[in-house]
C-alpha cells in the first residue's frame, strides 16, 4: 500500500505541474508583453525556441558520443545518462514556448550549468532508491548465518 500512496503523489504533482505551469507562463507572457510588446514578445519567444533547436542539435549528439565513450571504456556512464536525460529534458523544454520552461531548459542544457543539474537529478535519485537493511526486519528463511568465504554479495560503490 505504501507505494499506491507514493505513486498516488507523484501523479498529484505532474497534474498541478500540468494545470500551473501553462498558466504562470501565460502571465509572465503577458507580462512581457506589456512590458516590450507584442510582437517583440513573440519574436523573443521565437528566438528562444530557435537557440533551443540549435543547442539540442548541438549538445545532444556530444552527450551521445560522451555515454559511448563510457560504455567502451567499461565504466558505468551514470553522469553520461543523467546528462543525455538532462539535454532531453531541456531541449523538449526549449521547444515549448514560455519563458519560464525555456529558463529550466537552459539551465537543463548549458554545459556550464548542467552538472549542478546532474546533483541535484542524481541526489533526488538516490533520495528516492536508497535501501536501508535493518537486521531482524526482513522474514527469516532457513538457518540464519552470515557471509562465508565463498559467498559473493553484490554491490556498488557510490562517488560521493
């Protein structure tokens, strides 16, 4: 029942998201708007989508060549992931008009600013799938013993 809870959440938040963010960027357009113009608003708006397509095209084939590189080398490509995800994420914000997607897209999609992106996306990743073994807490099968010699206990090793 916990996760039904969980996922009950996470789909509460994408529904906000849905109903806020069109109108918060409907309202920072107008503002923009009445501030500059319409017309230089929309070719704002045009130009913004227009850098966007550029820097997508640009950083999403760099980002693929750097998770090949990885896999070649036999790495595990977790920063070489979250960052093509990030260029993703950016770039379809990009091609959305707003200014207030194409802010988070450009933080999303700028090498300069994408590794802060890939700390916060890859800390709220191991938030979310962190596992705590509490001895005593799991259902006990079978004799209980520790790790032998020959027993192979699987793991990862976190970079902090």
């Amino acid at each position: 029942m916990a996760g039904v809870s969980r996922r009950g959440g996470w789909v509460r938040w994408v529904v906000v998201a849905l109903l806020v963010v069109p109108l918060a960027e409907l309202l920072v357009i107008l503002q923009v708007g009445d501030l500059i113009g319409g017309w230089p608003t929309v070719l704002l708006l045009v130009a913004e989508s227009a850098l966007g397509a550029y820097l997508l095209g640009r950083e999403g084939p760099a980002t693929w060549r750097r998770l090949q590189a990885a896999l070649g080398a036999g790495r595990m490509p977790s920063a070489e992931l979250t960052d093509a995800a990030l260029v993703l994420v950016g770039g379809t914000l990009l091609l959305t008009p707003g200014f207030i997607t194409d802010a988070v897209g450009f933080f999303c999609i700028l090498p300069p600013t994408r590794p802060l992106a890939r700390r916060w996306v890859l800390a709220a990743f191991r938030r979310r799938v962190t596992v705590r073994v509490v001895p005593g807490s799991g259902p006990a099968r079978g004799p209980q013993r520790g790790p032998g010699p020959d027993d192979v206990i699987e793991g990862e090793i976190v970079e902090e």
